[in-house]
C-alpha cells in the first residue's frame, strides 16, 4: 500500500504505547488485530526528541507522541490542521523533555535505583542513631 493510496480515504491510526517490550508483547498477544491492520512504516527525518533522556533500541525509533505527529503529517498532508497537530504534538513532547531535564539537572537522583538500595540508606541512618544513643 502507497502512501497516496492511504490518503485517498479515511484511517483509523492505532498506536501501541508503552516500553519497548511492553508494545512488542501486545502485538503479539494481538494477532486478530495485527492481520486486520495495514502496517505503515516511515523513515525517520530526525533524530528523536526522547535521545536527551533515554536512549532508544536503535537509531530510528521514536515515542509513541512522535510517531502520532509524523503520522499525522504523513497522512493528512494535504490538511491544514495535520500541520497545527504535529507542531502541537512536537512542541509539547519538547516541553515535557526541558522540563524532564530541568527537573533532573536539580535533583540528579535517578529515576530508578536498585533494589535495596533505599533500604540500605534507611538501615544505615537507624544504626547511626543507635550508635549514638546506646554506644556511649
């Protein structure tokens, strides 16, 4: 199927969101819709807007947001709306990403810390105010 051929009639644009193995392991428990769907495939212009944060499986891949936009603009070029929506989309992926890094640039803590390692700091700080009040 062409691109031309998708825009000659209306769509309905499924989008699979979550992480990388989360998206995989719902199409494959999805066969019925996945053989009911035409696959649309595009090159990437640009890196993602997510690379600042996270670093994706391969070079072209992009968030679910992106992916809607340029979808969007693929689809419904010839409206002048598609246009308004992906620099809607776009910009607001681009906020949420400053603001992630601002946030982040403040706080350094990791989003994620390995198991125990709250618990350690915890234990830690208790045998601290043990030693100090019993071991004098």
């Amino acid at each position: 199927v062409t691109l031309s051929q998708l825009q000659q009639e209306h769509q309905l644009l499924i989008l699979i969101d979550g992480t990388w193995a989360e998206a995989k392991r719902m199409l494959l428990q999805s066969p019925e819709l996945v053989d009911n769907c035409i696959k649309v495939q595009f090159q990437s212009e640009s890196d993602s807007i997510y690379d600042s944060l996270r670093n994706e499986p391969e070079k072209h891949c992009l968030s679910t947001l992106e992916c809607c936009a340029r979808a969007l603009s693929h689809l419904e070029s010839s409206e002048d709306c598609a246009e308004e929506a992906n620099e809607y989309l776009l910009g607001s992926m681009q906020c949420m990403v400053d603001k992630r890094i601002e946030l982040t640039s403040k706080n350094p803590e990791p989003r994620f810390s390995r198991p125990g390692t709250k618990i350690y700091e915890r234990n830690k700080r208790r045998f601290e105010i043990k030693k100090e009040l019993f071991d004098k």
